[in-house]
C-alpha cells in the first residue's frame, strides 16, 4: 500500500494488542469449557483451534483485497487475534497429553514451527520477486495474493490435521 511504518502511527500495533486480548479471552473460555464441563478437554482444544485457525485463514486470504491501510490492520488484527485464541486449543495441549515431557514437546514442536516460519520467509521473498519479473506492481493485490493464500491454506489444513488427530487425553506419564 506503499505506506511507511512511520505514517501508519500507532496503527500498527493494534493486530499486536488484538493477539494478546484474544490469547487471554482463549484461555477464560477454555478454563470455563472445561471446568463447567460442557465440553471435554479433547472437544475443548478442538474447538478453540478449530474456530481460531478457520476465522484467521479467512482473514489472511482477504488481506490483498484491502486497498487502504485501515483495512489491512483490521484484517491483520483479525487474523492474529483468533490465531491468539487457537493457542488455547494446541499451545497448552503438551500439558494435556504429557505433562512430565511438556517441555521436551514443546520443543520439537516448536522447533518445527520455527523451521516453517524461516521457509515461510524465503518463499515470500520468492514470491514478490517473481511477481516483479513478471512485471507486477508490488502494490497491487495480484503481487500479494498468493503470499496470503499459503499460510490462510496452511491454517486449513493444520485445523483439519489437529481436529483429526489430536487429544486432550495423558498419553505420556
């Protein structure tokens, strides 16, 4: 949108404090599920990722969409707030089914989220320059569609992997 992060103010933080409102709404909810049992640890995670991943992934592939800075950080903040509320269903999970290995789980999981993040970037990269060969304008929403399709389709297909396979059961004492 060719703004600078200077002349969009104090705008920009605002997907930042969204991710720290919903992370802490995502853990009452939780907490409330699961203590008043209306739903079941397992049902709980998946709900919350479920809803969380789904709502993101809309937000993120509407991004190139918006022609005007408030609209991108309203979809910004959309996707990372309920991105924020998914923790509640996988972040806390490694206590859920191993609570003594905890950090040992968190660890290869995290590692592997870090490896995608660093691919993640690269490809980006990838992308805008093809689109710039190929003689787009960086600042139309063609450049940056599909740079916001991947990771709205990665989140699709994580939310279907979590809900096929995960549980809220101890698997590991």
């Amino acid at each position: 949108l060719k703004l600078s992060l200077h002349e969009m103010g104090s705008s920009k933080m605002l997907p930042y404090l969204n991710m720290f409102v919903f992370s802490n709404i995502g853990g009452v909810v939780a907490d409330y599920l699961i203590t008043r049992r209306i739903m079941s640890v397992t049902m709980t995670r998946k709900f919350l990722n479920t809803v969380g991943f789904l709502v993101a992934s809309f937000a993120l592939i509407v991004i190139p969409s918006f022609r005007t800075s408030g609209g991108a950080v309203f979809c910004s903040s959309v996707a990372l707030g309920f991105l924020a509320l998914g923790r509640a269903g996988f972040a806390v999970n490694h206590m859920d089914i191993a609570p003594r290995y905890a950090g040992i789980v968190m660890g290869v999981s995290n590692t592997a989220g870090t490896l995608a993040g660093i691919v993640g970037v690269d490809l980006t990269g990838k992308l805008l320059e093809a689109a710039k060969s190929s003689d787009l304008d960086l600042s139309s929403p063609e450049s940056w569609r599909v740079v916001f399709f991947i990771p709205g389709l990665l989140c699709v297909f994580s939310s279907v992997i979590f809900l096929l396979f995960s549980t809220g059961e101890r698997i590991f004492d």
